[in-house]
C-alpha cells in the first residue's frame, strides 16, 4: 500500500536509506515525506511509538526494506521468449535432444529473463526444480519462456518452460520446467539491489504466493549440499 504525505499527518520524516552490509533504513528529522514512500502506517507506527524517538535520528534494520521502497516492475518486462531447433549435435543415439544441453538453454533464458527485469548483469545461484517431463527430437522446434516470478532483496527466481513442437502437426507439448534463482551484481562481482516483481497472470501470482516456501525449501537443500563440498 502506498501512503501520501496526508495520511500520517503526524509521522513527518525524511527518509534515507543506506546500506550498510545488511538493509538499513534511517528516518531522520522534523521535515516532511520528500517522496511517495511505499510503506504501512500499520507497520512503522508501533516501532516510532516503541522507540519513543520523537523524530531523533532512528535506525532499524528491515530486511527487503529496499524493495519495499523501491520500484516493483511488472513480470512482463522480464518475459522472454526463444525459439530453437533441434539439430543432430544437440542429440544423442536415440534422436533426442541431450537434458544438458536442454539446462544450457534454460540457463541462458534464465539469465535474459532476470537482465531484462533488474538491468544489472546476473549470475546463476542455483538450478532447482528441474523436470524433463518428455523429449524434443530432431527436426523439432524447442520454444523456451522464461519470467521473473519472484525476488528477494538481491536474487530473482525465473521459472523456464520449454514446449517442443511437431513442425507438420504444429502440436505443442511441455518438455521441461525449471525454476532457477539468478542473483544481479555490480562491477566488482557483488549481490546488488533488484526492483520488486508485479505478478501478471494467475500462474504466475500461483508461484509468486509461494516464492517463501520454495525458498525455505531450497536453504534446506542447500544445508546438504554442504555435505558434498
Ligand atoms: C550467487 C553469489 C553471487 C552469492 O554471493 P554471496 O556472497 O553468497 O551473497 P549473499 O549471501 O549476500 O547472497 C546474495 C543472494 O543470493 C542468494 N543465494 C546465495 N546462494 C544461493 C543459492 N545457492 N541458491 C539460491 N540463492 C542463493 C541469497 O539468498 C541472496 O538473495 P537475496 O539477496 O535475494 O536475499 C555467489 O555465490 C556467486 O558468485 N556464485 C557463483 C555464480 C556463478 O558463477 N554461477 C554460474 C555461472 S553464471
């Protein structure tokens, strides 16, 4: 929810934000809000009454406070779509096309997909969620979609589906979905702020609700994977 200077009358700050190695937000002074800020009354006025601050220079730290006060960009700017044929390189010696060079193409959308949506450069974090629900041979067409569904303060998931389709039928069947977690960084190879993602269209809001629970799930996977280092 958006709030204008009018609706906290009595809550009149300038807000800074910094960084300083997690999120932290500063509220500072007597002045009034510089800027429409994408906060709720409900939130912040128990922690001014609490802090008893009195429009002192008051500190908290709020994880994705960035991303609450940033820009949130509609999942359409991210999607991206490519399409492939399958040749007899790509395959092995049954005709179908090879599951890593599959994960080759859904890394590159993946990539696309999250430049497109933080315009910062993107490595992969992580690969999960991965199915090979059925196989494109040669002579198919692979169309590969890739969408920003989710983000975190530095980190976006990206689901990918690729349809392979018949060229003389022109029928389309899913071949593969993934879900891969991109994280922006800056020059010197650094996670670095995203802008917030508006779901569009019901799969999508779907997978953004539960954007918490696979990340729960994936840093329990990724506790495992420890073990293996
Ligand atoms: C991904 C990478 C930038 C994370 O750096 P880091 O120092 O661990 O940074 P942080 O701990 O601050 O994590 C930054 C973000 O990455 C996410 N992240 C880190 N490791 C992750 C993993 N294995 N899976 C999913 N997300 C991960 C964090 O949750 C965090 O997200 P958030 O900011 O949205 O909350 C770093 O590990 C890296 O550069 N890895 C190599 C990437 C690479 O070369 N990929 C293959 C070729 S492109």
């Amino acid at each position: 929810m958006t709030h204008k200077p009018g609706d906290l009358p009595s809550l009149t700050v300038n807000c800074l934000l910094r960084e300083l190695g997690g999120v932290t937000m500063v509220l500072t002074g007597t002045a009034h809000f510089s800027a429409v800020v994408p906060f709720d009354a409900a939130f912040i006025q128990p922690i001014l009454s609490r802090e008893k601050m009195g429009f002192s220079v008051f500190c908290f730290l709020f994880e994705g406070v960035e991303k609450m006060m940033g820009q949130q960009i509609s999942a359409g700017i991210s999607r991206t779509v490519q399409t492939r044929l399958v040749l007899p390189p790509d395959t092995n010696h049954m005709g179908t096309i090879f599951g890593g060079t599959v994960l080759a193409y859904i890394d590159e959308i993946a990539a696309i997909t999250a430049m497109k949506h933080s315009g910062k450069v993107v490595v992969t974090a992580s690969i999960d969620t991965v199915n090979f629900l059925s196989s494109a041979r040669i002579g198919n067409v692979l169309i590969l979609e890739g969408v920003v569904i989710s983000t975190g303060r530095t980190s976006m998931e990206v689901y990918v589906k690729a349809e392979c389709q018949d060229i003389e039928t022109r029928e389309r069947t899913l071949t593969t979905t993934a879900i891969l977690t991109m994280v922006a960084v800056d020059a010197n190879s650094k996670p670095t702020p995203v802008p917030g993602v508006i779901p569009e269209t019901e799969k999508e809001k779907k997978l953004f609700e539960n954007a918490q629970a696979r990340k729960e799930r994936r840093m329990k996977l990724n506790e495992f994977a420890k073990e293996l280092v």
